[in-house]
DNA sequence: TATTGCTCGGACAACGTTGTCACAATAGCG
DNA sequence: CGCTATTGTGACAACGTTGTCCGAGCAATA
C-alpha cells in the first residue's frame, strides 16, 4: 500500500545495543537500573537510547520475567456516575505512588459483563483487582486468587469468595439518622430506594428498620417504596404520598439521585416534611430545601481498598480482612432560607 | 517461604493440547477461530479449555503478532472531574462496542506527567489514543504518529502536531451567549474565568470579546478577572464587582465550577443581575437562580473522538481532520421561583 | 492402481525481553 | 610472578504465542 509511508519498526534491545557497540545484555542490564556496569557504557547506552527513541517492550518484559506488568484494575459499574468517578480518582491516585497504571473498567450493573471484564483483566496479567461487585457470585474468581492475582472488594462483598472487603458502615449509617428522625418526633416516614437487590440498599435499609422497631413505629407496607430509578420516579413517588390522607412527616430516601428529586417536589409544594438522605453530594448547600444527610468519604474509601491491594501486591498474606468505614450525619441544603455562609 | 500454597502456575496452550491430545498449534488453531478444524478436535480442545480454564496470555500473542493489543488509552485531566467522567464513560461506551479495553490516565494539568503516561501507553502498544492536552507541546509524540499510532486530541488542539482534534464550539458559543446578554440591554459584564493558559478560557474569552467589541461596549479590565479557581474564589470576586459603585448588571462565568459560586453569592445577596454560565451542570435545574448555560454534548464529543479514533485504527489513512461541534443555549434554574415542572 | 489435488495437523522459528551461566579482564594476595 | 576473587560482559535459552511450511492422509480422477 502506499499508505505506509513513514511506517518505520520500533527500536528493539538489539537495535540500541548495535548504536551503542555492546551487547543485548548490557542493554537490558542498564535498562533495568542493574548495578555493575561500566559508568562508561552506561552512558553510551543511555546516548543510543535516547537518539533511538527505544521504550522497552512491556509484553515482552512480563512474558518473559512472568510477573509484574505495573497495572491494577478497577472493576466498577459506571464511570461516569460521579461515586464511582471519584473512587477511580482515589484509585488512580494510589496507583501512581506504586508507579502503576489504573485499567478502569464498567460492568454496567452486569454480571454476564463483570465476569467477562475480570477474566479479561486477569488475562491480561494486572498485579491486582479491585472490584465494586455487580454480581453475586464471584467464585468463578477463585482460580485467579489461587494463582496469586490480589483482590479487593469495594463497597459491597464479594459473593461465594473469601477476599479483602472494604465497605461503609450502610446500616449504622442509615440507623443514626433514621433515630435522629425519630427523636424528633416523626412516626410516619416515607422511604424511597433504588433496588433490594444491591447490597447496599438492603444494608440501609436494615439500618432504617433497626431504628423504627425499637421506637414502636408500626411497618406501614405503603412508605417503603423501592424501584425508584430517577429524580423524576422520587419526585411522583413523594407526591403520591404526601396526597395520601396521613401523609408522612419525613422522608429518607437512600440515595443521591433519589434525594434531588425528593427535594425538588417538596420545595415546589412548599411541604415542610424533614428530609434525610444517604450519600452527600457537591451542590447540597445550594439546595433550596433543608436535609441531612448520611455523609462519607468516598475517596477514603477508595484509597483504603487501592492500599490494601498493594499491600497484598507488596506481598503480605496474611488472613482476608473486612475494613468498614464510617458515616456521618451532615445538616445540608436551605441556602434558599438565606442559611449564611459557611466558614 | 511457606506462603507458596496453591501457587499453581497458570495453564498454556501446551497444558491444553496435552490434554487433549492434540497439537500446540490446533490449540492456536481453536483458540483464534481458524476454519478447517476438524469438529471433534475443536470440541476436545474447548473442553480442555474449559477444564484447565485456559485464558490466553495477551502479552504473548501481542509479542509475536506484533499489533493489536485490543488497548487504547485516554489521557484527561483529572478522572474525579465530572466532565472528564462523562468523556471517560462515553469512551468506554464506545470502546466496548469495538472489544477494546480502555486504559484511562490522569495527567493532573502537569505537562511532564502527561509526557510520561503518553510514552508509557504507547511503550504498552496501545492500538490508539484519545488526548485531552495538558502542556502546549506534543511534538515528541510525532515519532509515535510515524510509527503509525493513531491519536485524537480532544476538547483542545494539540501544540506542534497535525492531527484529529475534536473541539467544542467555545468560541461561537460564547458569542452567542453574551450577544444575548447585550441584546437585553447589559453593558457592564463581569467576566469570571479560571486561567488564560487554558485553551478552552482563551476560546471564550475572545468569543466574549467578538460579541461586546461591535457593540460598542468599552473594554473595562476591572470586570474581566481571571485567576478564579473555585467557587468561593467566584463568590467573594462577585462580591467586590456588586460593591463598586458601578456594578455590572450581568455575569459571564466561563466555567461551571465558577457559575456555582456566582449564584450562590447573587442569591445570598438578593441580586437580579443576570447570569451566563459556560458549561451545563446536571442540578442546574434545582438551583435558585435564573441562569443561561452555554450547554452541550460531552458524550457525543468523546464519541465523536472515539469513533474517529476507531476509523484510524481501522485503517483509514486520510489526511488529519478536525471536528467542531456546537454548543447550545440554554435556560436553566429559579426553581426557588415556582418554575414549573418540566414536561 | 497410480496420480493429482486438497485438507488439516505438526515441527519449527520467531517476536523482544530477561535469567543463567560461563568466561574475560582486572585487582588483590602470598 | 602465579594464583584466586571479584567484577564486567556476552552467548544462549526460555517465556507463550502465532506464522510458515511441509507432509500425511484421503478422495477424486485417469
């Protein structure tokens, strides 16, 4: 074809040691930092290798040394969900100490696509995993395990696994505000959830029920209402029950993007039902509506599951561990109230 | 060392053919879809395959085929950002559709990381690369271009390099934007913008510029201030504007990050002055604040690029191109003035 | 039955690198 | 001055895979 032009090959081992007059060995020896080698060559390698513009070959290099490709990966379900942005970030973060690169991978809430994703990943020889779970099996993971590749799991446990876990305290969470609501006085509270097949919802959900039940908050079938997808789902939901004869005096909703759209319909009926929420989000203080919030460090999160990991890689065997992080009860939201300025 | 257990090795095509009782090279044969095999010696190799659970070795095949590492990498600011989340998930997207994995890097605005992970991917033979440039020079990578890597620059050209760009329209955008403003009558503008060495500020800034200049608005270097990095920067900048004795009747701010702050200290202090903001944000809605955003597709900007870079991995050799998409106006926010639900 | 044509399996080399080993050159010692 | 350590260097093989090529096996045809 006439198309390649300029199609030069890529300078090899052999190419530099030719320019530089000694042997392949030497090249690789001082290419690895290998000590012992004349100061004089060095320098003469050094000198073809920049006017060649050689740049190992990493497939190369880890076929032949086995290990250590210098990449981890990340298995979460949406990159551009700003919660797993943010782990990403956290990760990368890590992994740039470690002078590793970061392979991010979505699942899309897909286990078919997780298993693929991981084994994919696996293949490709990553020195270690983490994985926000999308499944909930992952025993087809043990073979990998076995054969040395370290993993951690995020957020929500690994099913049919013994692994590294680090999670949020969901259900502690989500008790301490449901009690604050309760110490306020609230017996009728609406709750509004995405799903009770993720993890992380039925925890939060527990958590609420640990709080209702010892104050004698009878189970009321027609607050709880799951299969909330969207900010558009919240807003009818809360509207259906606010419309209801004893309409609820508060509302938890367990995630963010069922929060906004709890909070634009209460602000645009004027309602003055409290509000708690799980997840914190960036513009909270902006918001024309008083809550609270179930905050968390997301990127702590992040950075202790990417450290964990690299301690593995770093080769520490000891026992699986369980780190659990903790939440925190955040007032938000009302700046429209002319709240002043936070310090 | 005793930490050794169940350190297996992993299995290769040899393992496989043994146990099958075939060649190595029917296994290959198998294992790249090669027709002409007799039936019954694939389904003994699968199911050798699948006992041993087989994977094969990427950085092998990649060695000794040369090409294709089924790889391209992206290279954005900051993954965290939700801008460069939404670009990462649309290339994902995209990258899936073509079984390729994504290996996502962060350059952190510093020019020498950026220099360093771009090398780094490419020394990984990545098949291609989606550049988001943090530094003004890229001349180095023009060896890899030769060496026939095809790279997109994205939302910014590349500095001493040819090659695909896809931009936004931030030029005719801000005009638009601000033609707008004085078409209502607006003759002092405060122009809030993080930095100048940023392309895309520069971008917007002039299109501010063609929109006053053949206006007849003078240029007054007190309402144009740059150096505003976050909000709180924006607000208390807002603030010194409002309290000269002239204030400007209106604000441009050329980022979101800077919106935020200068609705939240127009709205603490009551102001009716109007608001022009580049970028959307997606809580824009719920904000208490009449505004105008400047809004448009991230995820068809990093699929436009992504899907240019798929042709060139493709094959397609023609000469470098660069795309422009257009941005759009529109009004957002007051919701704490009783706007309406949108339909 | 012998020849041709065709299909498909297997031996072998090679991709670029690194570990092993051996050897050459030098320094240190008696 | 000869011997052993020590240091520096290179030949060679191997990592797991795939491309090349040859030839075995078989059917169709003369």
């Amino acid at each position: 074809m006439a198309s390649d032009v300029g199609r030069t090959k890529r300078p090899t081992m052999v190419d530099v040691a030719t320019r530089a007059g000694v042997s392949l060995k030497t090249v690789s020896r001082v290419v690895n930092n290998v000590p012992h080698v004349q100061p004089e060559l060095v320098e003469r390698v050094l000198a073809a290798v920049a006017e060649l513009g050689f740049r190992r070959n990493p497939s190369a290099s880890s076929l032949r040394s086995g290990q250590a490709t210098a990449t981890i990966g990340l298995l979460i379900e949406e990159i551009a969900n700003p919660f797993y942005a943010t782990i990403a970030g956290a990760a990368a973060e890590v992994a740039r100490l470690h002078d590793t690169m970061l392979i991010i991978a979505s699942s899309e809430e897909d286990p078919a696509r997780e298993r693929q994703l991981l084994q994919d990943m696996c293949a490709r020889r990553v020195d270690g995993l983490i994985v926000v779970p999308a499944g909930d099996d992952h025993s087809f993971l043990r073979a990998e395990v076995e054969l040395g590749t370290p993993m951690v799991f995020l957020d929500r446990p690994a099913g049919g696994l013994i692994a590294d876990t680090v999670l949020l305290d969901n259900r502690g969470g989500a008790r301490a505000g449901v009690r604050r609501l309760v110490d306020d006085g609230h017996r009728r509270i609406g709750v509004l959830l995405d799903s009770l097949n993720v993890y992380t919802m039925r925890e939060r959900l527990d958590g609420a029920q640990d709080a209702l039940a010892p104050a004698g908050v009878p189970y009321d079938t027609r607050l709880v209402r799951d299969g909330v997808r969207d900010p558009v789902d919240a807003a009818r939901v809360v509207s259906e029950m606010l419309d209801r004869p004893d309409p609820p005096t508060a509302f938890f909703s367990l995630n963010n993007r069922i929060t906004l759209g709890v909070i634009e319909e209460l602000h645009r009926r004027g309602s003055d039902a409290a509000l708690l929420g799980f997840d914190d989000f960036d513009v909270a203080r902006l918001v024309p509506y008083p809550l609270t919030v179930i905050a968390y460090d997301t990127r702590e999160l992040a950075r202790a599951a990417t450290e964990l990991l690299f301690r593995r890689i770093g080769g520490d065997r000891s026992w699986p561990r369980t780190v659990v992080l903790p939440t925190e009860l955040v007032a938000r939201g009302a700046s429209a109230r002319r709240a002043g300025h936070a310090p």
